[in-house]
C-alpha cells in the first residue's frame, strides 16, 4: 500500500521501459541506482529530487502521472502518515476501522487511532449504542497512558452511558474513577461527576450516600445548572424519604425565585406528581399545565403529558388517560430514559387492562420489540412479562394467544 524510495523508482522504471544504464547520462550509475532500488543504499533528499528530475526527463514529463515530486520523495512511514492523517475521520472509523487500525500500529502512530476510536465512541453514544461506545471509550483509556485528565473524561463518558442504559452499579464505578484522576483540575467537571454519582446513588437507594455529594456541590459549587439540579434531586431524596412537606417546600421556592430557569420544566413536573401522591389532583393538575410552558423539547412535553395522564387514571377519568397516554408514548418509549419507560409500560398495560383492550397490549408489546435499543429490550420485555403476570395473579387480564406466546417464551 505505501512504497519505499527504492520502490517507486523501480516502478517508474518499468512503467516507462526505462533502464538503469540511462541514468548515467544524469549522473548516477546504473549499479548506484540499482543499489537505491534493492534498499541497500538510502539516498539523500536531494539525491532522490535530482533522480526525480531525471525520470522527468527521461519521460518527458509523463513521471507525473504516476508520482508527484513531493509524493515521489515520501519514505514509506511518511506515505504511510500522510494516508492516516488523510483518513483520520469518522466515516474511515465506520467503514474501515480493522485497516486503519493496522496501518497505526504497524507504523507506531498509535496517536491517531485514538483519534479515530474517540468520534466513534461519540458516535454511538449518539446513536444510544451504548455498548459500542463503551467498547471505543475503554481503548482510549488504553492508550491514554498517563494523561489522567483524558482518562477522567473517558470513565465520565462511560458511566454516564451505564447510567442511560440502567446500569447503575457499573455507572457509579466509572464515575468514581473519572473523579478520581481528575484531581482539582476541573472544579466544574468534579462537581459534573459529584452530581451524577448523587444520582446514581438515588437510583440504587443508598441516601446517605446521595446526600453526600449533593451537600458537598450545594457548599461549594457556583455553577447554576448543576446547583439547579442538585436541589432538584435533593428534592427527590426528601420525597424517597417521606418528607413531602419539605420537598414540596423546596419546589415552590425553587419556582418562586426563578433562578434556575432552564429547571422549572422539572420543578413543576416534581410538584406536580408531589401534588398527585398527597391526592391533590386538581392542584397538580393546574400546576402541571403552567409547567407545560417552560417546556423546551417534545421529550420534555411528553414527560409532563404523561403525568396529568396518570392523573386522569387517579381520578377514574380514563378516556382522558388514553388521550395524553397515546399521545406521548411513542416519543417517551424511544428517547427517555430507562427508569420512565419501565414506568410508561407499566402504566399502559394497566390502562389497557382496565379498558379490557387486548389488541392494546398486544400493540404495545410489538411496539416496544420494534423501537427499544437492544441494550434495554430485555429489561423492557421483562417489564412487560412482570406487569401481565401480576395482572394475572389478580384476574384482571385475560391472555390471548399472542400474549401468552410472549410471556412464556424465553
């Protein structure tokens, strides 16, 4: 694929029906020159340019076609560099990873794969293909060697997929590792990790923990939206705990100083469902739609339609349910996260239950075989098999073929 000096010159020389004898007229003898094709002797820059005018010559310019001057004078390493700069990009890494990983290593430009590993590590964290992301972040990290602040980026972008897909148990080792070799070089990439390691451990119910982090970000932090978060996650901790006066206490201070705007989507949406567990539905229900405003995404909409849907279930008010329910689920089964989509299928297949709506479910099952990542499908699929076996065990479902081919296979 890349040619020596030597190489070329040979090449050049057949192409042309060129002799090594010719050369002497320029200056070279025919034994110097097959000495440069053999590799037994390295010329000179120089040399190599004035071999290259010769060839010129002696083709009357037709050399060109086949090299450049600047091409011509290449060593095989830089030809082969020129080509690995050339492709560092992320359709290469796509398409030809093996070969381009082969080239690095064969040449000892390490460098640039990590270049090539890092945007496809991107990529499919942007394609929600977490495990493969994770695959390129963890070569990274090999070949960080002893950059520790890279290091600290690569775990954070690793755990941070483990949180996504609900691995919460290799999140938070990932995450502890990021801010481990991060050090005091990034406050605001510390307290980044601080606030997810907080969130993690919400999630696998170790509070104490939670609080730790949180009240250390809530001393010592300045950043806005990762205080903004913190309080809403403190919040949920005080709500997980029993507290709800508190927490509800810290929402409409939170709404009322609107301080943290790009947060008050989530504060109505926390007081809303705070609202609905005191069995204050009219209250939540006005709080949620006031909350639909600061509402900047479609995912973030549906979030909050999904709420005043359950709601509606709360107050026996089901063809409104299906309503909000219909209208939302596809978006909210495709891009939130794993904890509200186990949420979501939960909430239809009872919905659907209720309403005696077998086709429904049957829907749903194939909607969620056809949308979900494969990362998550299991989980999903077992949610649903979980939520019509205690359906089951109470008489409210009856089973049709399809749903208990679905439940039973493994």
């Amino acid at each position: 694929m890349f040619s020596k000096v030597g190489e070329k010159l040979k090449q050049c020389r057949k192409e042309y029906n060129i002799k090594q004898i010719h050369f002497e007229s320029y200056g070279f003898s025919a034994s110097y020159i097959s000495m440069i094709e053999k590799g037994v002797r390295e010329a000179p820059t120089e040399t190599i340019k004035q071999i290259y005018n010769a060839l010129f010559l002696l083709t009357q310019g037709e050399i060109e076609k086949l090299y450049s001057l600047d091409k011509f004078i290449m060593t095989e390493e830089e030809e082969a560099l020129y080509w690995i700069k050339e492709n560092n990009i992320l359709e290469v890494g796509l398409s030809n990873y093996s070969m381009y990983k082969n080239i690095c290593i064969k040449y000892g430009f390490e460098y640039y794969l990590n270049n090539i590993d890092e945007k496809l590590a991107y990529y499919y964290q942007q394609e929600q293909k977490y495990d493969k992301s994770n695959q390129y972040f963890i070569n990274c990290i090999y070949k960080s060697e002893s950059d520790s602040y890279k290091k600290a980026i690569y775990y954070r972008e690793i755990g941070m997929n483990y949180q996504k897909c609900g691995s919460y148990y290799e999140s938070l080792l990932n995450l502890e590792l990021s801010l481990l070799h991060i050090g005091n070089r990034d406050k605001l990439l510390e307290f980044k990790n601080k606030y997810d390691l907080a969130k993690v451990n919400y999630f696998l119910e170790n509070l104490n923990q939670s609080y730790f982090y949180i009240d250390n970000i809530l001393d010592e932090c300045t950043e806005i939206r990762i205080l903004g978060a913190s309080i809403l996650l403190k919040e949920l901790l005080l709500k997980k705990e029993g507290k709800f006066s508190e927490a509800i206490k810290i929402l409409e201070d939170f709404i009322k100083q609107e301080t943290y705007k790009p947060f008050l989507k989530n504060a109505y949406h926390n007081l809303g469902c705070n609202l609905k567990e005191q069995g204050a539905y009219q209250d939540a229900i006005r709080i949620l739609n006031l909350g639909i405003k600061y509402c900047d995404t479609e995912l973030d909409k549906a979030l909050m339609k999904f709420l005043l849907g359950d709601i509606y279930y709360c107050l026996g008010e089901y063809n409104k349910v299906h309503i909000y329910y219909e209208e939302c689920k596809i978006l909210l089964l495709k891009e939130s996260s794993l904890y509200n989509k186990k949420t979501i299928i939960k909430k239809l297949i009872n919905l659907y239950a209720k309403q005696k709506d077998i086709t429904a479910i049957e829907n749903l099952l194939k909607e969620i075989d056809t949308i979900s990542e494969r990362i998550q499908k299991k989980e999903l699929i077992n949610e649903c098999k979980i939520e019509i076996y205690r359906l089951l065990v109470r008489r409210e479902i009856e089973l049709s073929d399809y749903i208990e081919q679905y439940i039973t296979k493994t």
